[in-house]
C-alpha cells in the first residue's frame, strides 16, 4: 500500500531530543526521538519507511500520521460533519424556565428578565414536541438541557418535564440524559433525590477564590457565601447522584487564576473521574491582559493532579447546527443558539404552538443552518477536523481570517501541546491516542 502524510500534523521539539506529533484528524499524538522524527519528516514518500523501519510505520498508520494515498481527508470530514448534523438518533431539547437569575454577575451575556417563568401551557406544548419528534424520527436518545436564567429558579417546571421525559423514555425503552447550566445555589435536597436516579451532566461555575467569587456572584443578600455553597453542591452532586458528570466552569480575568491555589484546594476532595475542570476567558476581556504563563501554570497545576480539563478543547459541529435540536424560552418562542445576544423579538427562529408540539419556523430565519461554506483559514487548518470551525450562524458575521486561537494568544503548536497534556492527565498508562515510540 503507497502512503501520503496527513494534512492535519501538527509536529514541535518539546525537549532535548523528543518530538511531539499531533494529528487533528484522528486526535492522536505520538512521542518520538529525534531519530525517528527525521526519518517521518524526511521521508517525501513515506511508503519507503516501511523497508527501514516498519513499526514506525505502523504507529503512524495507527495514529494517522500517515494514511493510504488514496484517502481524502477533507471529503471524509465534510461526510462526518454531516452525517451528525442530519443525526436521528439523538433529540436535543433546551428549555430556558426562565430568563430570571438569584444572582448578579458582571459579564453575564443574558438580558435578565425578572420574574419570568415558563407557563404549564408551554410546558404542555413541549411535551408534545417530545411526542411528535419521536414519532417523526424515532430517535433512541433524549437529552434536555436547562438553562436560562438560573433553571432552578423554577424546580416545579423542571420536575415536571423531569417526571415526564422519564416515563416517556421508559415507555419506548429510550436513553434519557438531562443537562443543567446553573450556578448551583438552588440545587435543594428535593432536586437531589428527583435526580438521584438519572444519568445528569451539570455546568457549574467558580469565578475565583472565596473572596473573589462572593464579589462576583453575589445576590441581594450580598453576606450570603455564594462560594461555600457551590462547593458543597458539588459534593451533593457527586454523593446524592451516582450516573452524573460536572464541569466546574472557571471563568477568568486578569485576577481570576492568580488565586487559584485556593480554588484548587477546595476541588481536590471531588471525585476526578465524575468533574471536568473548564478554563475560559471571560469574553468581555481582551487577550492582552491576562498573563499566559499564570493560564500555563494552572493548567499545569490540574495535569499533574490528574483532573480532566477542558482548555478551549474544540468539539467539532456546534450543537445548534444539529437538525435535531431546538432551544425553548419559557414564552414558547424558539431559538438554536444559547449564546445568542439576547432571547428577544430579532432573534427568534420560530414558534412553538403549544397545542399541536409543533413548530413553526421562520424560513428565512434558519436559512443559514444550510451553509456549510467553510472560512479560508479554517480551510487551510491543521486542526480543522478536531475544531470544526465556527459555527454557522457565526461563518456569517465572522472575518474570514477569523481562529478562537487569535483569542487566547496562542499558536497551534502551544494548543497542540495542551491537548497531548489533556490526553495525558486522562490516564497514567498511554491511551489508544498517546503513542510512545
């Protein structure tokens, strides 16, 4: 069989005679000596490796560094990306209960909407979309997600679409995963014990250590120790919820990660095969301010405890760009995105009629969800496969040029290297994606 190298390597010198090669099409990283890189980077037909050194060859069929020459990367990509977004198998429900929130975070995106709350007649309705959708498409999967607003601002409404997505599921011998973005103050024993039984992911974050977060997720009772309660919810989670999954989200500044040590020690008692530790900038500040060697030095910090992280880690299609997924207001107006600028008139998608389970979309409105344009320098990226690009709606208003690394000042062969470390903290033996060689 004739080889070809990969388009999507990303190859650096980490230290005194070792390599790092990360291929972005299969997510894989190898480790080799300087002896063997040369002879990877050197060869222009890579066939002729396998007369010198055959194993090698094989480590990098494995990882897919090198594929058969016939093999077209980009054309089995595009394919993969379709194929998820036209996926039955999966329904994907977001329901905002309300547009209210308990709390008052300075760089929240949300326009609150005080004392907003999702109506039976609109919870009605999207239980019967549940019903017309499974009719429809038959999928095997229902996922809902809360969101908002804070979720648990509004418990009946969720326990009510709880109750019912569980018998339904139960019903049609479905796989049922519920999903909650919430800052997890509300999170009461009675929520705990109507959960205690389901597979759940929670989105839960932390804004710095205990003085810094109190500032900053505060309530109208600012003496209340926002912190100290997310903390213990996190342990209630992880006791009261066997099936369940956190992502401790922390949003930093330019302040943020430098009292991270605090932080660290208040997760260090969590169960690390149940959390995921997210770090991400807030958005509202610029790139230039924040120190990346305090970004570099927290990272390094959850690697060697052995914590999944998540650092800016791309997951290919957007959600919302799924056929097969919706976003419900608690006014019965239908949205994609969650990240929109605000749930308003101008940027709703459609209605849902809450008599029938469906939903009207406005077609000129959703037009764009057919683009599958790729920008120029997303096309010419080694890590296209592993990113995806950005999302539809955002391929719209977006500059060309436009790459989320721009945003954490940092070149790809610094996030590649992030990326084989994540890999790394994941396990202490090699993966089937961390060869050594």
């Amino acid at each position: 069989m004739k080889y070809k190298a990969s388009d999507y390597n990303i190859c650096q010198n980490i230290s005194k005679d070792i390599y790092l090669c990360s291929n972005f099409f299969r997510s894989a990283h190898i480790l080799l000596s300087e002896k063997k890189y040369k002879l990877f980077t050197n060869a222009t037909d890579p066939t002729s490796l396998l007369s010198v050194d055959p194993k090698l060859v094989n480590d990098l069929v494995k990882g897919g560094f090198i594929i058969p020459d016939e093999m077209n990367e980009l054309e089995i990509y595009l394919n993969n990306q379709k194929k998820a977004q036209i996926d039955n198998s999966y329904l994907h429900i977001v329901v905002n209960p309300t547009l209210d929130c308990n709390l008052n975070c300075w760089y929240c995106y949300e326009n609150k909407v005080p004392h907003s709350t999702i109506s039976q007649e609109v919870l009605e309705g999207i239980k019967k979309y549940i019903s017309d959708q499974y009719q429809e498409i038959s999928f095997n999967t229902l996922k809902i997600t809360f969101f908002g607003g804070e979720p648990f601002l509004k418990p009946q409404a969720i326990t009510d679409l709880v109750e019912f997505s569980e018998q339904f599921c139960k019903h049609n011998n479905l796989r049922l995963l519920l999903d909650f973005t919430t800052n997890g103050t509300l999170i009461t024993d009675r929520i705990l014990n109507l959960l205690s039984n389901k597979s759940c992911v929670f989105q839960i974050t932390l804004d710095g250590d205990r003085e810094r977060h109190n500032k900053i997720k505060y309530s109208i009772h600012k003496q209340f120790d926002t912190y100290s309660k997310v903390i213990k919810t996190l342990h209630d989670i992880q006791h009261f919820i066997p099936d369940s999954k956190i992502y401790v989200r922390i949003n930093f500044d330019n302040e943020t990660l430098k009292g991270f040590k605090s932080i660290f020690e208040s997760l260090l008692t969590l169960d690390k095969s149940k959390c995921c530790i997210i770090i991400k900038k807030v958005w509202q500040v610029n790139s230039d301010e924040i120190a990346k060697e305090d970004i570099l030095n927290v990272l390094s910090l959850l690697f060697q405890a052995g914590f999944e992280v998540d650092f800016y880690s791309q997951g290919g299609l957007c959600f919302a760009d799924r056929n097969n997924q919706v976003t419900i207001n608690f006014d019965g107006n239908v949205f994609k995105c969650t990240t929109i600028p605000k749930f308003a008139d101008e940027y709703i998608l459609g209605k849902l009629d809450c008599k029938t389970g469906k939903i009207s979309w406005l077609q000129d409105r959703v037009d764009y969800l057919q683009n599958d344009s790729i920008n120029p320098r997303c096309q010419k990226c080694r890590m296209l496969p592993s990113c995806g690009g950005p999302c539809r709606k955002k391929t719209e208003t977006l500059k060309s040029d436009f790459c989320f690394l721009d945003s954490i000042c940092m070149t790809e062969e610094e996030f590649a290297l992030t990326q084989f470390q994540i890999e790394l903290a994941k396990t202490t033996q090699p993966s089937n994606n961390i060869i050594v060689k």
